[in-house]
C-alpha cells in the first residue's frame, strides 16, 4: 500500500480536515501547532476543545479513536497491546475500544456475494438469512445452510471499506511522517513505524483468506485433541470478501448466565482453554491472538470453540528463546537473567544505566515470587514489567508486545470464567517442559544446522564486503567517526594502556622475525614501533602520575 501526498487529493484533504478538527476538539492537537500549515493553524484560534476538556487525557483518547470510525478504532486496538510504548494506564484504556457497528443492507451484502462467488446467496445456499446476526466495523456475519445440508455462516466484508481503510492510512502515515519531523517527544515512539506494523495488521484482517488459512492450520495442530475445536471453513464459498465456516451450537464465553444455566464445570472450561493457548504459544509459536470471551464458545461436552482467527501472532525461534529465558528467570528469582533477556529482546538495547535496570528487574522479582505461584496474578506483574522497560526507554518487538496482551486477555477470560483461577500456576509445567526441550539433541542439533547456515552465508558474502571496503579505501571513500567526547581521563589512560601493550606485542613479533626491511640484523618497523611504544608509555606514566587528562597533558607538553 503506498502513501500518497495528502495535500494532492482532494478527498484525503477532506478526511483529514475532519481528522484534525476532532482532534483539536478533543484536545488532543497540540503536537500539530507547530506544524507549518495555516489551514491547522485555524482550528487552534477556535474553542471547540474546550467543551471536553474536563474528561482525563485517556478517556479523550479513547473517545476521539471511537468516533473516526473504524480504521482508528483498530489503530486503538492495536496500541492497546504496546504498554511498552503508551504505557499501561493508556493501553488499559484503549482495550476498551469495540468494533461494534450497524449492519448495512442486504442488497449491498448481496452484492458483494455475486461478486466474489459468481452467483446470488439464494443459488448458492439451500437457506439464507438476509438479517445479520452480527455485525462489526469491517464485517457482519449472516446465518446459512449449504446444499448438502451443513448449518454454516457468512463473514461477510462491508462494502467499500477497504478504500476507506486505504485512504485513513494514507493519512495517518502522512501525520506520522509530520509527528516525526516537528515533535521530538513523539519522535522517541516511532510513528511512522506503528503505522506500517499497523497497516500490516489491517491487511491481514481484510483478507479472509488468511482468516481461513489461520482456521485450518489450528485446525491441523489440534487434530488429536478432543476438547477443542475451530470452525472447518469451505473454500469453495469463501474469498478475500467472503468467509463461509462451519456454525458452532453452543455458549458464548461472554454470556454468564447462560454458562453458570448450563451447568458445565466452568472451572474445566478454562483451563482447557488456557492449556490450548499455553500449548499455541510455547509448542507452536503460532497462536490466536485474541482470547476474548466472545472469541470462545462451551460447546457440548464441555469442548472449548475457538472464534474469530484474524489476529494470530507468530515467535521465531529467537523470540521463543528468549521468552522462555524470561521465564526462566523470574521462576529462578534471577534479576539478572530477567535483565539479559529484557535487553535481548529489545529493538533498541538500552543506552541508560543498566545497574539500576538490574535493581529495578531484582525488587521486580522480589515483589512477584514471594507469594505461593496459586497467588501470582500475571496481569499486574506484566504490567510492572512492561513500567521498568518504559522508563528505561526499552521498546519490545511488536511480536512480544502481542504476546504480552494475549497472555494479560487469557488471564482475564480464565478468571471471568472461574474468579480462583491462576493462569501462573497453569504456565508452571510449560515451563518445566521448555527446560527438557533444551536438552533434546534435535534442539542442538537444529541450532548447530542453523550456525553453519549462518557461516555459510557469512562466507559467501564476505569476499564481496572485503573488495567493497578495499575498493573505498583506495578511493579515499573509507571513513570512520569515532565519537569520543563523553570519554573521561580513565577510559582515556585504559584506552592509551591498551594501545601501548599492543605495540609492544606488535614490535616484538616484528624484531623476533627480522620483518623487512632490516637494517644491521634489526626489523626497522620492530624498532620503530618499540620507540612508539616507549615514548607513549612515558606519557601514560606521566598522565597516571598527575591524575589528570592525557589531553590536557598534551597542551601542557605544548606549551
């Protein structure tokens, strides 16, 4: 999806006039005065802002996402899994937002039907009913029977919502682009790069086709487990516009009263839900990303169904492995595991004090395992976690940022299902079963594959890297800045310490070989480098001597 420049069209001026007039109406503007365009400029000598101004900062935010319709109500949705990046109490409010919306016409969802599938509902399905059950932002969801007699439903994708989508994008990531260049407290967040993870998403969410291919790959993984189910899906009825599943009988998760009428064993519910999250994540790296209870259904037998599989996240290996050494650690109450893994896993590792990291990771650890793991509620202590990396100006992949959410909306869906519930205590064996997995010699064995992958293409590239670096050093194109104003007198006489040692290393092997060229048996390179040596380790003598800086020491010398 390109970003075209906003100014040029005229419908895209339009929306982002409305954009920025409820901005300013809600408050939430001021990061735009600065930005050199008079027509925004024009809003801030009006009042509008202040007939909300009393609501907190959050709840504005929440409430001007809600009102620009559907592309903002996602971009909260997925802000809502980065605390790391708005913070906890901001992300709290944003999980708020709902994708709830009227459904639109028949005649329009026919439309699209005959489009995708080449002929009218009433000729493909033995039965179809025109009113939506269900209706959202980007779909609504009609009741259907096939030929053959399977009771089935139709996601179907609302009319013209992709060049809706298509056109907020465009503007949000020409809003991004100004937030980069003229607000330096918005700049440290990256968001021009929010806006491209979040376009990523939103294709995949109007593409139901991966909706289907998610389906049938959980599907697949859980083929020997009983009590979990998704909805098959039919290809042959389905599109990027159009997804016929299979019609579950059942509860909704959300629906307590008719769960507590059902008599089920809620407490089983969830934890054969959790279990089936926890074996997504830690045996797959492939898991469905977000557990709500409307997502979830009791099906008979007490069988959980699984709803909804367009959000789905994915861990490679790296990720995986760091994400098991974090729990690792904090089973281990070892702050300074917990802090190797933390800054691996950032995109941007930390310039700050990485002491005070540790203190901060070991009242962590303290605070979160002292009590029995039945009592540890994993939402507070992720979202402790996610506090520390915020002010140490960590930021999480997007990947990890997912996870953290999936596990805090389990958690919460477990415990609205059986308030004793404790997902920490269900992680505990996935835990213990991560450590035997490193053990395994095919876990070796794949990470030694992977190492020789990694030389090999090491190898390969490296003869090239080398001619191209030659190649400028005999242009005179070679550069190297070295940034040494922050070095203090120590760093300077370590640094000096080292470059003495290592000419006098250096000179010896030289003397010892006689290297060319050699004048009365003695290697004149030798010679010269012991003399260098000499002379710098009698200023580093002198500097050390004095305590003071070797810099300045050179102006003396000068002077």
């Amino acid at each position: 999806m390109q970003f075209n420049p906003l100014a040029r069209q005229q419908r895209d001026l339009g929306r982002l006039t409305e954009i920025v007039k409820s901005l300013v109406r809600y408050g939430l503007a001021d990061w735009m005065r600065p930005l050199p365009f008079s027509w925004i400029q024009e809003f801030f000598r009006s009042r509008e802002g202040d007939k909300i101004a009393d609501a907190p900062m959050v709840v504005r935010l929440r409430m001007v996402m809600a009102e620009l319709g559907p592309t903002f109500t996602k971009l909260g949705q997925l802000l809502s899994t980065r605390p790391d990046l708005v913070g906890a109490e901001v992300a709290f409010e944003l999980a708020k937002l709902q994708s709830s919306a009227p459904a639109d016409s028949v005649e329009e969802i026919r439309q699209i039907i005959f489009e995708d599938l080449g002929a009218e509902p009433e000729l493909l399905f033995a039965e179809f009913d025109p009113v939506a059950f269900a209706s959202a932002s980007i779909a609504q969801v009609h009741g259907a029977r096939l030929m053959s007699g399977e009771a089935v439903v139709l996601k179907v994708q609302k009319p013209g919502i992709r060049k809706k989508i298509e056109a907020d994008l465009s503007i949000l990531a020409w809003l991004a682009e100004q937030a980069e260049k003229h607000s330096p407290q918005l700049r440290v967040y990256q968001p021009l790069e929010v806006v491209r993870q979040f376009e990523r998403s939103l294709k995949h969410e109007l593409d139901f086709d991966h909706e289907r291919r998610n389906m049938e790959e959980f599907a697949h993984r859980f083929r020997n487990d009983p009590t979990v189910r998704f909805p098959k899906a039919w290809a042959a009825y389905s599109s990027k516009r159009v997804l016929t599943m299979e019609r579950f009988e059942g509860v909704f998760g959300n629906d307590h009263a008719q769960l507590q009428a059902s008599g089920s064993d809620l407490n089983t519910f969830a934890l054969r839900g959790a279990n089936m999250y926890l074996e997504m994540i830690f045996r797959d790296s492939f898991y469905h990303a977000d557990p709500h209870p409307g997502n979830l259904m009791l099906l008979p037998g007490g069988v959980v169904g699984v709803l909804d599989c367009g959000m789905t996240g994915r861990l490679d290996e790296r990720v995986r492995t760091e994400i098991e050494n974090l729990v690792m650690a904090v089973g281990q109450s070892d702050p300074l595991a917990l802090a190797g893994a933390v800054v691996r896993l950032a995109v941007h590792p930390p310039e700050g004090d990485r002491e005070q990291l540790v203190a901060e990771l070991s009242e962590f650890v303290a605070d979160h395992t002292a009590r029995p793991i039945g009592e540890l509620e994993l939402s507070p202590a992720l979202q402790s976690l996610t506090g520390i990396i915020r002010r140490h100006h960590l930021m999480l992949p997007p990947s990890v940022s997912l996870l953290l959410r999936t596990l805090v909306l389990l958690e919460g869906t477990s415990q609205l299902l059986s308030p004793q519930f404790s997902l920490a205590a269900v992680i505990r064996p996935f835990y213990r079963r991560a450590i035997r997995r490193r053990l395994t010699p095919s876990r070796w064995i794949n990470r030694f594959q992977r190492t020789v992958g990694d030389w090999d293409a090491l190898l390969q590239t490296l003869p090239n890297d080398l001619s191209e670096m030659v190649q400028r050093v005999r242009t005179g194109k070679f550069q190297v800045h070295l940034d040494h104003r922050h070095l203090d007198p120590v760093i300077n006489r370590l640094v000096l310490g080292i470059v003495v040692a290592s000419l006098f290393l250096g000179s010896s092997l030289l003397w010892s070989m006689k290297a060319p060229p050699v004048l009365g048996g003695v290697s004149i390179f030798g010679a010269a480098g012991y003399a260098m040596a000499v002379y710098l380790g009698w200023k580093l003598f002198r500097a050390i001597r004095r305590s003071g800086d070797i810099g300045s020491d050179d102006e003396e010398g000068r002077g």
